[in-house]
C-alpha cells in the first residue's frame, strides 16, 4: 500500500461510518447533484475502460497508468460505489420511493432523481408530470423560448425506459412486460399503415439522408428504433403516472381522478402494481 492508499483509506471509512446520518439530511438539491455525479462517474469509468481495452489492442502491454491519475480513478470508484448507498437510505425516507423502488428496474439512484426533481405537491395531474418531464408531444420548444422541459428529468426518465425493456423477459419486471406488449401494439399499428401521418410529417419536417430510412418512411411506416423508444415511453409515462399517484396519496393530497390510460386505445384502468404498500 502506497502513500495515496494511505490517504484514501480513512476516507473510505469516515464515507461508510457517516454515510447513514448524511444521506438522511441530505436536501433534494444536494441528491440532484448527487444523482448527476453518479452518472458522470459512470461515464468517465465507461471511457476509461474503453481506453484501456484501446491501449491493449495495440503491440505490447499498456502503458502504466499515471500514479495521481491511478488516485484519480479509484477515488472515483469509492464514489459510484457510497453515491447509490447514499441514495438508498435517502429515498427509504419517503413512500414514494420505498415504493418506486419496490418496481423492478428501478434502483435508488433513480428513485432519489425522481424525488429530486418532481414535486409532486405542485403537479396536480400526471400530465403535469410528464410535460415537466418533457413526455408530452403536445409541448414544443420554439426558438428563442425557454425549454419547457427539465433536460436532467428527461434524460432520467429515458434511463428508466431502458431499464424496463432491458429486464422486459424477467416475471417480476410488470413494467417491462407492458413495454413489451405495447411493442407488439406499435409494430401491428405501423403494418396496418396507422402511423402514415407521422411519417408524411417526419419527412416534412427532418433532412433524412439515409435512402433506406427515407424509404421507411416514403412507405408510410416509422422505423423499428422508433417503435422502441415509443413502447419504453409508453411503460415510462404509466411509471411516472403511478409515482406520481403514489406520492399524491402518501402525502394525503387528493388525486383529482385515478389515472386512466386513455392514449393509443387503452381506457382500462390500471392501478400502480404493489401500492399500498405492506406494511412491515
């Protein structure tokens, strides 16, 4: 163990002996800033391991690595290991995200991002919830106008549409399993030509180059890939309508109707999987 390790240690401790009392005080501010750094860690760790499988691809064994860059990286380990320990007990202070949490594919990072940044006391309909969330089609960005989106939101809540279809085969994954049926409903939708439109005003609208794409769409059809995102974004959208449903009752605020999913030929009513929660 060198000088640095020496110097790393008690920091790894003093994280593990404080790390409950901390995460507990933590305002959403601070968890919001926490949930960023996560996934900037996780990116920087991601392009590093992509460097450094580069560096041993070529002809001889890969350079040793810069010892205060060495410090650097493993500093950055023991953070992306205490942040989602963090966030754990953080967001086991609130129903909402016990029970968001209680959702296959949804770890405590993403539920104290979820806490972070919606308010569920000043949104008085899920659709409040999802224009915030920049989910709604309806809401345009004009030039020179300000974004009538939260970006970190949205971007958060295309993790969470990625986690529910990567875990869609899985029996416990409910969410994963209606992005999957919702797949089969766009894919039968497309075939029958009822996506013509969208496709006559894609083309309207973008410069797309690509002759087989442009092809797709001369057809009348969208794309597979699009298909995708619009199935993990519907699964997103009736997570989000849930949570939202969830924290409205947990905090003993009216829910103005329950949530019906009224868009793309559903109008069943479908509760939030696992709410109330049991009690311990």
């Amino acid at each position: 163990m060198d000088e640095q390790d020496d110097e790393l240690a008690p920091v790894i401790a003093r994280l593990k002996k404080d790390l409950r009392e901390a995460a507990k005080g933590l305002t959403t501010e601070e968890a919001r800033y926490l949930v960023d750094l996560y996934y900037q860690l996780q990116g920087f760790r991601i392009a590093a391991g992509n460097q450094t499988r580069e560096e041993k691809n070529g002809d001889g064994p890969p350079p040793e690595p810069n010892s205060l860059l060495r410090y650097l990286f493993e500093a950055m380990q023991v953070l992306e290991t205490v942040i989602p320990r963090a966030m754990d007990v953080y967001t086991d202070q609130y129903e909402m995200t016990v029970w968001a949490k209680t959702q296959y594919g949804i770890g405590p990072i993403i539920a104290a991002g979820l806490y972070a940044h919606i308010d569920v006391t000043r949104a008085v309909t899920a659709g409040a919830v999802w224009r915030f969330a920049g989910l709604d089609p309806t809401s345009v960005w004009q030039k020179g106008e300000r974004r009538p989106w939260n970006a970190r939101l949205k971007v958060l809540c295309w993790k969470i549409g990625q986690s529910f279809w990567k875990f869609h085969n899985r029996p416990a994954c409910v969410y994963g399993h209606l992005a999957a049926e919702r797949k089969v409903y766009e894919e039968a939708r497309n075939v029958g030509g009822g996506n013509a439109q969208c496709a006559a005003e894609t083309l309207a609208k973008r410069r797309i180059t690509d002759p087989p794409t442009r092809a797709i769409y001369e057809a009348g059809k969208l794309p597979q890939g699009r298909l995708q995102r619009r199935a993990e974004r519907y699964a997103t959208k009736l997570f989000l309508a849930h949570y939202w449903q969830v924290g409205r009752e947990s905090l003993g605020l009216p829910v103005p109707r329950p949530y019906v999913l009224d868009h793309g030929g559903h109008t069943h009513f479908i509760a939030p999987p696992g709410w109330p929660l049991k009690k311990p």
